[in-house]
C-alpha cells in the first residue's frame, strides 16, 4: 500500500498535466471516448464515496468553535460563485447549452482537490475540510434552488430531478463512505492511501468522456467557454479572499475561504449537464476540472512560501 500511496503522490502532483493531455487525446481522438456518458454519475458516485471515507466527526468539531468563520466560507460559497457564474453568462452571451453549464459550475459546493491546496497554501485545513464537507451535505437543496433561479431564463429547469440527482450521486454516497470510516475503520484505514489515485483516475475518465461527447462544440466555441471559465475560478479567488479579509478573519483563513470558493466540484456540475441538459452543458463543468487545479496549484506554490502567522501590520504588504 505504501508503493500506492508513492504513486498517488506522484499524480496528485501532476494532475493538472494528467488531465489536460487525458482532455487532448479525447478531443483529437473521440471515438474510443465517445458514448460513455451514462457511466459518468457513477464514476462521480465513486469519487464521492471515497470522499466520505475521508471524513470523521471531528471534521465537523471545526463549526462549533469558530463559527462565524465558516459561516461566512459557506455564504460566500452560495453566493460569490452563482452570481459570478449568472453575470459571465450575460456579458459572453453564451448559447443556452453553455450557459446553463457555466451556472451548473457556478452552484456547485466546494471541489474535494480544494483541501489539499489549502493544506499546501498553509491555510486553515479543518476551516476548508469543514466548508467542502457541509457544503456537499447542502448542495442537493442548494444547487437545484439556484439552478432554478439562474439559468431558468437559458433552458427548462426542473429542480426536483436536479435533487434526485444530487442525493443519488453525492450525498447517499457521502453519507455511506462517512459511515464505513465509523463502523468499518480499520478495512477503511487500509483503502484511504490509494484514494487519491483513485480520483484522479476517475476525474480524468469523466473529463475524457466529456470531451469526447462534445469534441465539436468544445472545437468551435473552445477558446470562449475557456475564457469564462478563466475569469470565473480567478474572480472566485480573489472575491473569496476579499470577503473573509473584509471580515476581519485571519490570513490562514483568507486562504483557505478564497480556495474553497473559486475551486468548484466541476466533476458534479459535468455531471449534472450531462444527464439533465446535453453533453454542451458538460463542457465547462470538463474544462473547469482541467483549470481550477492549474489555478490552484499555482496559488497554493505562491501562499506556500508565505507564512500565514505574520503580525498584522504585516499582512497586508506580505499576503
């Protein structure tokens, strides 16, 4: 197991490499890719499941003694993203398709990559385990409830199957991953080294099935999705920072709202597109998957080197 855990290591650094060549060879070569779209919810189901295997009580310890903290990472979670997502939909004026993808993204909770570059950004890791978690725990009343409200105006949307979704691709396999760690501890213990391979090797498949599916939408307006989804992750980011800094939360905090913010589940919104509106509406779920952990790495080497305990006269000059 310890060799498995070596070569996830390795992937997990590598990822955003991994998955942007995965993302190449799909589009140049389609048809071994192509139609496998109905395995995608299951391979996300998976993912999840192995993200709830990873999760303990303790990781909910975090709510109760700093709440105002997470209070503030969840809002702006719900809020900073959706109405970053609605307001690019209006200036691009993106095909409905598109649209409703970039909204699909924008609604999502917090990306599992999400807490291993706040660790590696020496920000506040139990802050960012706790926002990915709840938020997950939310999305199937969240998502479907923004879904409705922001991209109704693109394409019919139809909420309750949005829910059913949600609960049967995320939370049901959430819940069981959760309770295998708490009754199953000891056989979980043995898995958890490989998992991180385990999901690379699933988001890469969902990406390259995507890409494959929508291999001539993503040709002809590529270059445009790609911006949007650009502008979304960074304006995240840095909004993120700014409302927990405008708070008066700490820099270890800052960091580890503004990840957990602009870093999305794209892996679920792809999903969601996929099964509920066509394979376009996957498409920036796929390339947010590739951009947001480019982004991410790159910020994450940046805080890296930048201590997050400095005096306060010193925070805003070093961070």
């Amino acid at each position: 197991m310890d060799r498995v855990q070596a070569i996830g290591d390795v992937v997990g650094r590598w990822f955003a490499v991994i998955v942007v060549a995965a993302g190449g060879m799909a589009l140049a070569v389609p048809g071994p890719f192509a139609g496998w779209s109905s395995a995608v919810p299951w391979l996300l189901a998976l993912i999840m499941l192995g993200m709830g295997m990873t999760l303990r009580p303790v990781d909910f310890a975090y709510i109760a003694r700093r709440p105002v903290a997470f209070a503030i990472g969840i809002a702006a979670q719900y809020v900073v993203m959706p109405g970053l997502g609605w307001l690019l939909t209006q200036i691009f004026s993106l095909p409905p398709e598109i649209a409703v993808g970039v909204i699909l993204v924008a609604c999502a909770p917090g990306g599992t990559a999400s807490n291993v570059m706040v660790f590696l950004a020496r920000g506040d890791v139990a802050l960012s385990v706790a926002m990915t978690s709840v938020s997950t725990l939310l999305a199937p009343l969240l998502t479907p409830a923004l879904v409705l409200l922001l991209a109704g105006q693109f394409l019919p949307v139809a909420p309750g199957s949005l829910f059913l979704s949600i609960v049967q691709i995320v939370l049901i396999p959430v819940v069981l991953g959760f309770l295998l760690r708490r009754f199953a501890g000891a056989a979980v213990d043995r898995v958890i080294p490989a998992l991180p391979l385990f999901s690379v090797v699933g988001i890469t498949t969902v990406v390259m099935i995507i890409v494959a599916g929508s291999a001539d939408a993503l040709l002809a307006a590529g270059l445009v999705i790609l911006a949007v989804v650009a502008l979304h992750n960074v304006a995240g980011l840095a909004l993120g920072y700014v409302a927990a800094r405008a708070c008066g939360l700490d820099v270890a905090a800052r960091r580890a709202i503004s990840i957990e913010v602009g870093m999305q589940n794209s892996g679920l919104a792809a999903t969601l597109g996929t099964v509920h509106f066509g394979p376009a509406a996957a498409l920036p779920g796929a390339l947010f998957s590739v951009w947001h952990n480019v982004s991410g790495s790159i910020v994450a080497g940046y805080w890296s080197r930048r201590p997050a305990t400095t005096a306060p006269a010193e925070q805003t000059t070093r961070d």
